[in-house]
C-alpha cells in the first residue's frame, strides 16, 4: 500500500486514506465500491488500527503532508467506532466519510437502538459458525487447487475447470474467503482435448462444474509474464487451448463466463447465481 513515492504519486489524480481501528477492510471495500465509479487513478493508503488518541494524531500528520505536497485535498474513508478518534480524523485538511456517523447513526435512530460500538467486536466473529465454515472452505480450496486432489470432491460445492491461467485459484479462494464456498479447481490440459473428454475424476460431479474462460491474447500475456517465450505462453497455443476447452464446455453443456473483462468479485456473483450458492459468508 505505501510503495508509491510522492514522485510517483504525479500520476495519480487523488490521494485516498482508509483509516480504521481494526484491519480497514471494511472501509476500503466500501471505498472502492464508490471510487470505481470515477474514471480517476487513486493513489491508496490503508492506516489500520488507529486505535489511540496518539495514532489518531500521527494519521492526521499523514493526511496533512498528502495534502501539503499535492495541494489537493485527499479523501478519507474512516470507519472510527470511538468518537473522539473520529473527531481528530475530521480536523485533517482532507474531505472525510465517516462510514459510521453516515450509517451506524441514522439506523440506531431507526431502529430505536444503540448499535454495540465496541471495538474489536467483529474479532468475535472467530467463535461464530460462518468463521469456521469460511475456514474450513480455505483449506479445501487450498488441498483442492490445481487439479491437486480428487479426495472429497463430493463435498465441494463449485468445481472451476479451464486452462491454465485463466482466473481460477484466485476465484476459488475469493469464493471460500468471502462466502465459505468449498471450491476445487481443474485445469484443462493438452491431454484432455485430445481425449475429448473431460477429467475422469468430474464425471461423476458435472452440476457442480462450471467453466472459466478467457481471451488468447489476454491468457498469452499473462503465460509469458511466468514463462517468457515458451510454446506455453504462444498466441497460437493459447488460441488453440481456449478454442477447444470453450468446445468442450458447450459439448458438455457446462456454464461458463470469460474472465477477460471481468472483476473477481463479478465472477463469483455470476458463480453463485448460476448453481444457486446462496451461502452467505458474514
């Protein structure tokens, strides 16, 4: 997050600051909601866990300088739970979204009711049940990626099959991180076009597969960012893989999505509706 230099920082348009008592996800998976609405570049820095009145003040320092050296206000999104944090990150020279003053407020006027405001109260979410299943999830994803296991897979709940590179442990791991999905995922080799056939061991689990896809140019540069110039990374070997793994899945009447264009939170979303995976993971 704070690899970027203040030179480098000239071609960015605005700096942003996620400035949270806990780890910042939160405030930064919000932010990021907002900002991919502006065709802008934002330079990003996380400040997790402001936790006393002292960091608060060293985190104002911080957005001070930002705006000192770039003579533009930067934007903070702060989810601060004590109030006297929140007010030392409001005299900062930045425009500032309070997450919550902007919605914990108006819905315990709402709801007649004082939200818990305790710190550290999402840390208990260790004892829940939704924790351990996204655990559990993990490590099946982890033991299941890459075609390296066909132990269990009667308990997976999505199995990702496509060529190599293509997006598919990323996706896995997204899925079992966010929601507790159990995902295992297959890569479609050379072997398996000429047998025309799928994997043997998937057979039996076909309703659970779901393919993804992806562009030949895109797939040859991400191959020759690993394996510069290597028959692997060729435009025509990708055009070929992608060609037949695409006719395998119509053969097979798999659904699949290209990933080209597409975030991995779009995909998943596409995952989820498509098998109808509608585990909620918090």
């Amino acid at each position: 997050m704070h690899s970027h230099t203040s030179a480098g920082s000239k071609s960015f348009d605005r700096t942003v600051f996620f400035v949270s008592d806990g780890t910042g996800i939160t405030a930064e998976t919000f932010g990021h909601s907002v900002l991919t609405q502006f065709d802008l570049r934002f330079r990003q820095i996380r400040l997790p866990f402001i936790d006393s009145i002292d960091k608060a003040h060293d985190a104002v320092r911080r957005i001070n300088e930002s705006f000192e050296v770039e003579g533009k206000r930067p934007i903070v999104f702060s989810t601060l739970v004590k109030a006297e944090l929140s007010d030392i990150i409001r005299c900062a020279s930045s425009m500032h979204m309070d997450l919550i003053q902007t919605f914990v407020d108006p819905l315990e006027q709402e709801l007649g009711t004082k939200s818990t405001h305790t710190i550290g109260r999402s840390h208990n979410i260790a004892d829940s049940h939704d924790y351990k299943n996204r655990i559990e999830a993990i490590n099946f994803s982890l033991a299941h990626d890459d075609g390296q296991s066909h132990k269990n897979l009667a308990t997976a709940d999505v199995i990702l099959v496509g060529v190599s590179r293509s997006g598919k442990t990323p996706t896995s791991l997204y899925l079992a991180m966010q929601y507790g999905i159990k995902a295992a995922n297959y890569p479609l080799i050379p072997e398996d076009f000429e047998r025309g056939a799928l994997p043997s061991g998937l057979v039996p689990f076909r309703s659970k597969i779901f393919g993804l896809s992806i562009a030949p140019d895109r797939l040859s540069e991400v191959r020759n960012e690993r394996r510069p110039g290597s028959k692997y990374a060729s435009l025509e070997n990708c055009r070929y893989e992608v060609n037949e793994a695409e006719r395998m899945m119509h053969r097979d009447g798999i659904r699949w999505v290209s990933t080209t264009v597409k975030s991995i939170e779009e995909i998943a979303t596409m995952i989820l509706h498509e098998l109808r995976l509608d585990k909620r993971g918090y």
